[in-house]
C-alpha cells in the first residue's frame, strides 16, 4: 500500500467521478491514533506446506521406472534456435537443490512451449554446448507433461498423473477428491526426481481484475505448494502466459520472462524455415515483426512456399504499426496466408478450430470428408464439399502442407494433430462468420458419441472424456436437449451422479454445467427446454461453487432457481433452494439472511404438504437461531423436527444426517452432553456407516471427539478428531475439512492453555497451528466468515499457550468484532472467554 484515498470528488449532487480522488502518504497509517507498523522492505520469502497425508505410503505406490508420459506435448523442432541462455538458466534451475519450480512467462506465440520441449530433450540428452553442469545423474526418473490447452481439466490432470506416478497401483476411482490426489502426488514427488511440465497454465488462471495471475482451482494451487516445499528434488517447469502470483512468496519459485526472440535468434530462425535473403534484410524483418516467434515461423514458411524463400517478396504483407495490438499481427499474417490457401484448406483448417481436444486421424472421414448427401445433416450446399471431394491422396499432401506451413502441428506417437492456440482462434472467427458453427459442431458430437462406445458403470475420468466433448459439441450445435440426456443418461447415470459423487470432479462438473448457457454466459438462462433441468443446472452450479470454496458466487443460482420453481408453483424443489441458501448465508456470516431463508424453506415444504421437507427446514431453523444467540427457538424448532423425524422414519428415535448433527452441536453446547453422545451414536451407527455417507460419519467423529474432549477424555477425543479428519481429507467437501481442523486445532489449543501439561503431543503447540491455519486459510478463501470467526478464536488461544498475549488479544478482538458485525452469538461468547482468561 503506497497511498490512502482521503477524497473523492462529486462535480454535482447526482453521482461521484469514479476515476478522480486525492490520496495521502500511506505513513499516516504509523501515525495516531492507527499506530499499525510499517515496512518499506519486500516481506520475506517462506517455504511452502508439506502434504496432509501418509508420506511413506504414498512414496511407497510410486512405480518403477516410470518413463515419459508426453500426453500430446509438441513435437520438437527440427529447426531449433537460439534461446541459449535461457536454456542453461533452465538447466541449472533443474540442478540447482534450493529450486523447485520455474516459471516461463511471456505473450502469446513467444515459443514458451516449444523452449519448454527443448529443455525437456536437453535434460533427456545433455548436448555438448547447453549441457554445462549436467551428468548422467541429473538426467530425470520420469517425464510428465500436461498440456492445459487441450486438456483444461484439473481433474483429468490429477486423474493422469496419480495413475503415471503409481503406475496404476492408486486406482484413481478409489481416490475420488482433487485435494487428496494433490496430496497423494505431493508426498510422491520425494521417492525419486521427477520433471513435471504444466504447459499453458494461464487457461487455469484469472485473466482479469484483482485476482489477474492467481489460480482458479485451490487443489491446483495446493498441489504448486507441495512442488515448492522443501523435502524433496523433483523439479515443476510452467509456462503461463500471466505470472505465477500464487508462487511468488516462495524461495524455491524462479520466475523466467521469455521475450522477444534476439536478432541473431530471429535471422536463425528465418533462414532455419528457408529464407533467404541478406543478413540486413532478414534483421529488418526481425525487427520489424517484434522477434516474435510465431509470427516469424509463419511468415517464413510464407515465403518459403509462395516465393522459394525470397525474403524480397515481405513487402506483400504489410509491417505492423506501433499501436498495433500485438495478437493482431499473427492474424494478419493469416489473413494474407488464407488468400493463397486452397478452400479445401481453409475449410480443414475452420473445421479443425471448433475442436477443444488434439484431433486423431479416426476423425478426418467422420467429420472432414462427410459426404454432402450423408443422411442425418442439414447442412447448407457445399458444406465442406471441397473437403470431401479430394481423393485420399490429396487429402493426405493437403493435410502435409498445414504442417509443413507451420499451421498444424502432428505428435507421431499419438497420432494426433494440433495448432497454437492464436491460430485456431483466427480460423474459429471464421467459422462463427462461415455460418456454419452448429453444422460443424453436429458432426464433431456424432463423432464422439460413437467414439464414447458404452460407458462403464464406475468410468475414469478419462473414460468419460468423450461424452463430456460430445455434451460441449451439442450444446454448440444448439442441441441443447440432447446434450442434457447426454449429460444425465451417460455422465451422470441417472441418480447416481457420477461425475460428482463417485469422482469428486467438482471443476469438470462446473465446466460441463457451464456450456448450457449462450457463450458459456452463466449470468444468462440455461438453453434447455425442460423446466426441471433448467432448475437442475442452477441449482447444481450452485452446489459445485459451494464445494470449490467459491461461497461469494453462488447465492444468484440458488436464487434463479427458486424463481423457476415457484413460477410453477413447485414447493418442494423451492423449499430445497431456500435451504441452500439458508446453508449459504449461514456460511458466510449472513445470519439474519440464513434464518428469512430458513423460515420461506418451512413455510413452503408445509404449502408443498412435504412433512420431510419440513422436518429439513425446522432443522435449518433451529439452527439460524442457535448461532444468533436465540436458543430457546432453537430447541423448540429442533424438538419439532425431531417429531416429525419419527412420523416420517419410524425407525429413527432421533434427528439424522446434517439435521443430526446440527441438534448434537446444540446440545453440547447447552450442557446436554449424554442426549447429545446418544443422536451422534444413533447418526454414526445408523446413518453414516449403514449408507456409507462420508460426510456424516467425519461429522459425527468431530462431535464426538468434542464431546471427549468436554469429558476430559483426551486421548479418545484425539481418535475421533484424527479419524474425522482423514475422513475429511478423503472427499470433495470443504466446510467438513475445516470442521476437522478446526476441532482437532482448538482442542489442541485449549488444552495447552489451560493445561500446558495436558498437551500430549511430542512437537507441542506445531500441530495446533498447522491445523487452525491451514483451516483458516481456506475459511479466507473460501469467505467462511463464520468458522473464519471461530478459528480466530482458536487461535487466541493457542497464542495465550504459546506465551504471547499480544497476539491471542489482537485474534480474540477481531473474532468478537467479527461476531459482532454478523450477530453470531457463539463467536461473541467464545472471544470473550478468551479475553477473560488472560
């Protein structure tokens, strides 16, 4: 902070200038009566956090000899140049043991992968002049590359590279959570030293605002943490088009520009393409494109096959003006490049755009070389006629010239064809303009359907990677409905909701989900007919940024999704939606919003006639007023739907699953342990072991554990809490992770406060502070201001234990304050206790 805004200016009483304020030396903050400390020094780097999990096992699964998986990197270039210097930096970044994990940055087209490849090849094969410092023994235990451009999926990531690094011992099915897959992969990284290669990383970053350069996915940025920590010599390469803001506190993290290649570089690779021309000639071209790499290799190959190489003949494509956007340069040169291509090739190359995945050869005769009168298409005349009417022959040379062009990019090993992401976005323009997006799309999800063949009933990831492209395809094609059936029969199968419950893959759920909307547009209505799977995609975004720890996203799809429902007057899916919300404002500290929401939940599940939904709603009820301090209403509402309990499961004496735990949590805390130990018992026994329901039985373990620990029994509450967390570790729900911590790291806490001696754990006050901040940073995160107020308070007191009361004071007063502003009753309660006992 280098300034503090202390005016801003309204020019008439209707509204202010955004853009114009005053501002005053942010050292007014050291003054009175703020007196906050000040630095004018960079804050220190630290080192990142070890994995949450079974070391020793998880070193233990790795295979042997794991070998090379290049999963559709770019071949290497027979005309490499230049970029010397950089190579060497990489290479002793790769030797060196205090780094971990180097950034390539730079624009688009720069040649970030293809540096990234050769750096690859050179630790593979040291050559002579680049391989200075490098023996046999730094040569890697094993390759993995992953290429975000054609695969933005961070949980086909961690599906892929658990399976590479156990060799498939770890059956990623059974592993079904993104965060203990990091873990897993984290803790794996110390049995050898392995290169991992993250290509196109910026797809998973934030483009804009704030947040420009931070990671999207948690997981994904836990897992970069683990590849920063210490403890082991495995080395991560990156190449993003925006910085590594997540890495950047780490002192393992090297940030690498790569620019504009040099003149000598620019000439090399000119002449390397087949330019030929004088020395002052080339350099002009060079620097007149800027030494941009893609743009060169383009304008080469150019002129190599329009004027044998003649580098006279640039003057035909004119030379960028000083404000020309720098991507405008590389369509430009395609531009002038689809006035000497074939319509053949263009309508290849506009074809090739509307794929996501890298192409296999299998797709040319199903979706290129379509026949006009092949029934099932309602194409305009000509569409793609051009294609299909070449001979096999011609079809293979064209296809040959777009490679050797520099426009395709063949990976023998895979057989798979692939192009730099500026170009197909060029040819994907042309494609919206050709008015032929939703034929060329009907075809590519015909051609995965087919593709898919019958899904297995417990499918990988990788499994249902061609349905997932075939759902993107319809929706694209404007099948919106099939594309639903797609998703519901085939993905999802029905209740049993695959994608989400058996694989724990929340982000590629939220993606799926997304392209029902026009553009991807989630701020628009979902395109399919039916009402019920309109209310289904709202709702299920919703509950999917609710995993991911995105609370601040997604009151507006719970809130649309009501408005649908009781448009049609369907109570029941309206009394759910209103339980969400009354989950989610609860969460986030809203809590006079949790209890409005709580009480339209009950009064629509009574209108509904829906006693279940209502026994539900009582309990959300309860609970609003539990945490705003009204407990007589509590027990009232709790005492009702424990009735209603009974009439709807006569089997049950008491309330179950969340509504359970949510009772228990109230009698604890009212003193009523024994009734509180018998509904978690009954819940456990019941419930959550019967029906195998993880996240009650983590639930239950912590209540239990808390129970314990109330009891002074601390060696059964330490097997609860330890128990509850390797649940929580083990599935996709983040609100039951920071429970966990957080009961295991206030206990821990407490107990040394009040009894430094009763602290039976050989590393002391450590495990209570890993616990209660590795919580608090995802409360932070995630904007669970409500445990973000309890950890607070946890953390006051393991400060008090640690003989610093100047720190448990300042956590304890922000706590109360916080409670304060929310009307949390119990935050208020706890803080002040704290502050009492100092």
């Amino acid at each position: 902070v280098v300034g503090i805004v202390s005016e801003t200016w309204f020019p008439d009483r209707s509204t202010k200038d955004r853009d114009t304020a005053w501002a005053v030396n942010a050292r007014v903050l050291s003054l009175e009566p703020l007196n906050l400390p000040m630095r004018d020094e960079p804050l220190p780097l630290g080192e990142a956090s070890q994995p949450k999990t079974d070391v020793e096992a998880a070193r233990a699964a790795v295979a042997p000899d794991l070998g090379i998986a290049w999963n559709n990197a770019p071949p290497p270039l027979e005309e490499w140049v230049g970029r010397e210097e950089l190579l060497l930096a990489i290479s002793r970044d790769w030797t060196d043991p205090e780094r971990r994990v180097t950034g390539l940055i730079g624009f688009g087209g720069e040649g970030k992968s293809s540096l990234a490849r050769q750096s690859v090849d050179n630790l593979l094969s040291p050559p002579p002049i680049s391989g200075e410092g490098l023996g046999e023994g730094a040569k890697p235990d094993g390759v993995f590359w992953w290429g975000f451009y054609t695969r933005p999926s961070v949980d086909e990531f961690f599906e892929a590279a658990l399976a590479w690094m156990s060799g498939g011992r770890i059956d990623p099915r059974k592993v079904p959570s993104a965060s203990v897959r990091a873990q897993i992969i984290g803790a794996m990284l110390g049995a050898g030293r392995y290169l991992f290669i993250l290509d196109g990383l910026e797809v998973m970053q934030h483009q804009e605002g704030d947040q420009y350069g931070l990671l999207e996915s948690a997981d994904l940025r836990e897992f970069l943490s683990y590849f920063a920590a210490p403890g082991h010599q495995s080395f991560c390469l990156i190449t993003s088009r925006a910085p590594l803001l997540d890495l950047m506190d780490y002192t393992t993290y090297t940030h690498r520009d790569v620019a504009r290649l040099l003149p000598a570089d620019g000439r090399d690779l000119l002449q390397a393409v087949g330019v030929q021309g004088p020395d002052e000639a080339l350099d002009r071209v060079v620097a007149d494109w800027d030494g941009h790499a893609l743009t060169l290799s383009l304008l080469g190959a150019y002129l190599a096959d329009r004027h044998e190489g003649d580098v006279a003949h640039i003057g035909e494509i004119p030379t960028p003006t000083a404000d020309e956007p720098r991507y405008e340069r590389v369509h430009r040169v395609l531009r002038r490049y689809d006035d000497h291509l074939t319509e053949a090739e263009r309508t290849f190359l506009t074809l090739f755009s509307a794929f996501r995945m890298p192409v296999e050869e299998t797709a040319f005769d199903k979706v290129f070389r379509v026949k006009p009168e092949k029934p099932g298409f309602s194409e305009k005349p000509g569409f793609s006629a051009a294609i299909a009417a070449l001979a096999d022959a011609a079809f293979a040379a064209m296809v040959q010239r777009l490679v050797a062009y520099r426009i395709l990019r063949y990976d023998p090993h895979a057989r798979t064809y692939t192009t730099h992401p500026l170009i197909r976005n060029h040819y994907a323009e042309r494609l919206e303009e050709a008015d032929q997006v939703q034929a060329a799309h009907q075809r590519i999800k015909d051609y995965y359907l087919e593709l898919a063949g019958d899904t297995p009933y417990h499918p990988t990831l990788d499994d249902l990677a061609p349905l997932i492209e075939a759902v993107h395809h319809a929706c694209r094609a404007g099948a919106y409905d099939e594309a639903d059936r797609i998703r519901r029969d085939c993905i999802y199968q029905g209740d049993r909701n695959v994608l989400t419950y058996q694989l724990g893959a929340y982000e590629t759920a939220l993606t799926l989900m997304l392209d029902f909307f026009p553009g991807c547009d989630a701020s628009q209505e979902p395109e399919v007919s039916d009402p019920y799977s309109k209310r289904f995609i709202l709702n299920a975004i919703g509950l999917y940024l609710m995993n991911l720890g995105r609370l601040d996203e997604v009151a507006p799809f719970h809130e649309r999704k009501n408005t649908i429902a009781l448009s049609a007057e369907e109570w029941h899916s309206a009394s759910v939606g209103y339980r969400n919300l009354a989950s989610l404002y609860a969460y986030l500290g809203k809590l006079a919003a949790s209890a409005d929401a709580a009480r339209e939940a009950l009064t629509l599940s009574r209108r509904a006639g829906n006693k279940r939904d209502e026994c539900k709603s009582l309990a959300f009820q309860a609970w609003a007023a539990y945490l705003r301090g009204d407990l007589d209403r509590a027990g009232t509402a709790f005492q009702q739907a424990e009735t209603l309990e009974q009439e709807v499961n006569p089997d049950k004496h008491y309330l179950y699953s969340l509504r359970g735990i949510k009772r228990a949590d109230y009698l604890r805390k009212m003193g009523d342990a024994a009734i509180a130990r018998r509904v978690t018992e009954a819940n456990l026994d019941g419930w959550a072991r019967a029906y195998r329901r993880p996240i009650s039985k983590s639930r239950c373990h912590r209540v239990l554990g808390d129970l314990d620990a109330n009891a002074g029994l601390h060696d059964s509450a330490r097997d609860h809490y330890d128990e509850a967390l390797n649940i929580a570790r083990g599935i996709s729900k983040q609100p039951v992770l920071i429970e966990a911590l957080l009961a295991r790291g206030c206990w821990a806490a407490r107990l040394a406060a009040k009894d430094p001696k009763g602290l039976r754990h050989p590393s002391g006050l450590d495990p209570a502070f890993s616990d209660l901040n590795e919580a608090l940073g995802y409360a932070v995160d995630g904007g669970y201001r409500i445990y973000e107020a309890d950890i607070r308070v946890a953390l006051a007191w393991a400060h008090l234990a640690a003989g610093d009361p100047a720190a448990a004071r300042a956590e304890a007063e922000r706590a109360q304050r916080m409670s304060a502003d929310m009307g949390y009753h119990w935050g208020q309660v706890d803080a002040a206790e704290v502050l009492a006992a100092m």
